[in-house]
C-alpha cells in the first residue's frame, strides 16, 4: 500500500467528461488532482509545472492528440506514470498508446471502482490495463506476422523467468528490482535478453504472451 497521496493531472477535452473523472478522483483518498486541462497543449504545459504522479489523459482530442500528447510528455523525460483513459478499443490506438510509453490503458465504458482500482495499481508502478485491452493485446500477438517463441525453445535463465512473470504481473523496472535485490540496470539488461529471446518488441507483449503462457500450461 502507498503510505502517501499521489497526485493526479487530468487531460481530457469534454467537459462533462472531465468534471466526472474529477468527481471519481474526489472519492478516493490516496489521490488527489493538481490539475485539468481540455486540450494536449495545455495539459503537456501543466504536466512540466506541476510534475504530478499520475496523468490520466484522453487518446482522442482535437489540436494535440492524445498520442502526441503522450509521446511529448516522455520526451520531456517526465517522471509521471501516463494513463490512456478513451472510449477506443481500436487494436492499432491500445498497440500505439502502449509503445509510445503509455503505463496504462483504460476503456470509458468501464465501472467507475475498475478505474479507481486501476490508478490505484498505476500508482504503485504497475503497468494499468483493462480487461478488454488485455483481450486486444491478445490478439494483436496472434495476428503478428512473426511467432514469439516458447519459453523451453528461447532458452530463458531462471532469473529471466522470473523477472517475465513480475512484468507479466504489471511490474515497472524499477519494482522488480527491488523485489529481486538487484539494480534497475540489470533488470533493462535481462528484459533487453529476454524480449530477443522470445522475439517480442515490448514488455507490454512480453506480459501479454506470459499470461496466454500462463493460461494454456494450466
């Protein structure tokens, strides 16, 4: 559990939209809203002054996109976990958002405690995922053109295994390192490994082929 209150920057251009997400945040203690914007550019402007915890950001906004909303928030090397919260399921935004740093990704249509319950988890510094979204990865790897390996053919070492299942569990660098004792450092050097092993481009397919993995040896 987080023994402080997490800030929150929400960037979302409907007004009804954003004053609802403002009323969720209000209900829960452990976060607390530093800002709103309606607009990319703006929202990218209070995320440099007001350096927040979390940002929960729109994909789809007029003027700066969400998208490059997002990629201008990690290019400005901000240590703010970003949340995608849209009402697109398209397989080519989840795939888009994830790649281009998002730390989660969250459907409108879901019930306002699955969202609460999500930030809560982003805010620990695990990667935030609808249970939709995952379906989506899902089939995203099936439809890849190349085939991820197995873990028994891509030779992974037992240390690689485990720190697969941590990010499978939603584990950032920074918190398998510190469950595994070892500096975050390392932990990029073995998932670096470990993704060539298993050819797969992101961690995100990395998590979403452990839990199939997972499920199919069940």
């Amino acid at each position: 559990m987080l023994d402080e209150v997490q800030t929150i920057l929400v960037i979302d251009d409907h007004p009804l939209m954003r004053r609802g997400i403002l009323q969720l945040i209000a209900m829960e203690d452990s976060l607390r809203r530093v800002g709103e914007a309606g607009d990319g550019q703006h929202g990218l402007e209070l995320a440099c002054q007001l350096r927040p915890d979390l940002i929960l950001l729109d994909l789809n906004m007029r003027g700066l996109s969400g998208l490059d909303t997002l990629k201008a928030i990690k290019a400005a090397g901000l240590d703010a976990r970003v949340i995608i919260l849209t009402v697109s399921d398209s397989e080519d935004d989840v795939v888009s958002a994830l790649r281009a740093g998002a730390d989660g990704y969250l459907l409108k249509d879901m019930e306002p405690e699955d969202v609460l319950h999500s930030l809560k988890i982003a805010a620990q510094g695990r990667m935030a995922l609808g249970e939709r979204v995952a379906e989506i990865l899902a089939d995203s790897l099936r439809h890849e053109s190349h085939q991820p390996q197995s873990a028994d053919s891509a030779g992974l070492t037992e240390r690689e295994q485990k720190i697969l299942s941590l990010i499978a569990a939603g584990y950032s660098n920074k918190l398998i390192a510190r469950e595994l004792k070892i500096t975050e450092g390392t932990v990029k050097v073995h998932v670096k490994h470990l993704l060539s092993k298993l050819n797969l481009d992101s961690r995100v397919e990395a998590a979403v082929w452990a839990v199939k993995n997972r499920s199919r040896n069940k």
